[in-house]
C-alpha cells in the first residue's frame, strides 16, 4: 500500500508539474497585455468616415445545445459600397465542428453538433468579393475555417488585419490558430499595438487589440447606417455574463483557457458601459439567442 501511495503520489506531482509548464507562461505572457481602450466618442469617429459599410451580417457554421442555452460558432461579413466584403472569425467545417463538440461535451455537457457548413459553402460566389478578414483570437474555433476560405479563394490581394500582440503572441491554446492563419492564402498586415487601428483600405471599421481572454483577444468595430457594432469575442461566453460581469470561474479562466481575470472583469464593466448607449451595440460572439435578438441580420441561407 505504501508503494502504491508514493506512485500515486509521484505521478500526482508530475502532473501538476505538467500542467503549471502548460499554464504559467500563458498566464504571465497575457498579463502583460493590457492595450489602452477607445472611448465611446472615439468609436463614434468611425460614423463620419466616407464610404463606409453599408451592411454587417452574421452566419453561423454550427450549433450545439449546452446545459444553457445554445452556443453558436459565428462568422460575421461587412459589406461596402462597391461589394468589397470583410470577414470577422473563420468558424469552422463540419469534421472540425463536430470534434470540437465531443470536446464541449466534456467541459459544458454539450449535446449533439448541428455543423452548418463553412463560410464558402453558405456565401457561395460572394467569396470572390472576399478582401479582408480579421479575428476576434486565435482559438481553433475561430481559425480552423480559414482552410476552407482558401481552398476556394478570396478576391486577389486579399489581406488578413491584426495588430502586434495577436500578430506575434502565442500560447497552448492559439499555437495552432496562429500557424493556420500565417500559412493561409491570406497577406498578414499588422495594423499597431492599441487603440483604435484603422485600416484605410475598409473606411468606418477599426480593430482594437484588448487582452483579457487571450494576448490575441481583438474587438472589431463597423459604423452601419448612424450606430456602432462592436464585435466583442469571447470577452464572455453569452451575453447575459457581460451584463451582469460574471467571469467564467477558476476551472475555465484558471486552468483550461488561462485568462487575465482582472483584465476581463474591467472589460465586462467597459463593455457593458457602451452598450448602454443608444448607438453602440456589444455583440458576443457564441451566444446565438441574443445573436438572433441583436438586430444584425444573419446571411440569407
């Protein structure tokens, strides 16, 4: 009995061991990202820019029932003027969609996965008109589409938007995003380090590097018809969180994704601030009831 208590033992410290060199650098690595944030009245710079977006719309790429509510994997398209179209978040294909579901089943007791098809499927010749992309991070949620985007094309030139730290940063968790997104078809362009990062070539749009969730964690912001949409990622899971700023718990933000907790709490209060004005709307990315609540309109199927 002695022998098998300091087997178990051991292999207890090996674990842990394991874990904190998976862990710690994340954690030290995403506290040192804290980006300084637009104020409301900045966002709303992007109301007078000329030319800009005539329509932002969402699709989703699967489903899956969870004990609360339904979690979405949702891509969203701005469109211009002259058609140009960009892309926020790859989702996923149907193989990938459905291995990420057995993982969800684990961690949230997810039901079965509805895959809805990748972003080429669901806009089909729209593709072509497809000039720039951008991520809110790099899970695998978000990035493994980006195969499929390139497997049939976008538009020549087509270019993918971040700024330094989602450009450059990199733990367990995005390691395989970020080398997804560096060997796609898509030019890299790093856009700067905080703020408001406005590409000149998407008038009315700006991302905004924020840390929280992951070193890579970006806002995207689009300045539609006199109101501001700012696409939030995984800043929280549903919206209902970010409201009443409820963190996501130790398991999750402490050991399976390392998060700056502190940082996602001041995020959840500053995001939470602008949706209270009348213009500026907070979409979450996985929540598909306030998705359908939100009054963007989803792709035409």
């Amino acid at each position: 009995m002695r022998w098998a208590l300091r087997i178990f033992l051991l292999l207890a410290v090996v674990a842990v061991a394991a874990l904190g060199v998976r862990i710690v650098p994340a954690h030290l690595q995403i506290r040192r990202v804290t980006p300084a944030l637009p104020t409301a009245s900045e966002l709303r710079s992007l109301l007078a820019a000329s030319g800009g977006p005539r329509s932002l719309r969402w699709l989703n790429t699967s489903s899956q029932p969870l004990s609360r509510g339904v979690i979405a994997h949702s891509v969203f398209l701005a469109e211009w003027p002259d058609g140009s179209l960009f892309e926020v978040d790859a989702g996923m294909d149907a193989a990938a969609a459905v291995e990420f579901g057995e993982l969800m089943k684990l961690m949230a007791g997810g039901g079965e996965v509805t895959p809805l098809g990748p972003v080429p499927e669901q806009i089909g010749g729209a593709m072509a008109r497809l000039r720039g992309l951008g991520f809110t991070h790099l899970h695998t949620d978000h990035t493994q589409g980006v195969d499929a985007l390139c497997a049939v094309g976008p538009a020549p030139g087509a270019r993918v938007y971040q700024g330094s730290a989602q450009a450059a940063l990199r733990d367990p968790n995005t390691e395989e995003g970020a080398s997804r997104v560096e060997r796609s078809c898509f030019e890299r362009v790093v856009a700067g380090d905080e703020g408001l990062l406005t590409p000149g070539a998407f008038p009315g749009m700006a991302l905004i590097p924020l840390g929280g969730h992951t070193a890579c964690s970006t806002m995207f912001a689009f300045a539609v018809d006199g109101h501001v949409w700012l696409l939030s990622g995984d800043i929280t899971n549903t919206r209902e969180a970010l409201l009443a700023n409820t963190g996501k718990g130790f398991v999750y933000s402490g050991l399976l994704v390392p998060e700056n907790t502190r940082r996602t709490e001041q995020l959840r209060r500053y995001l939470a601030e602008l949706d209270a004005e009348d213009d500026i709307t907070v979409v979450v990315s996985h929540d598909l009831e306030a998705l359908r609540a939100s009054g963007l309109p989803e792709w035409p199927r």
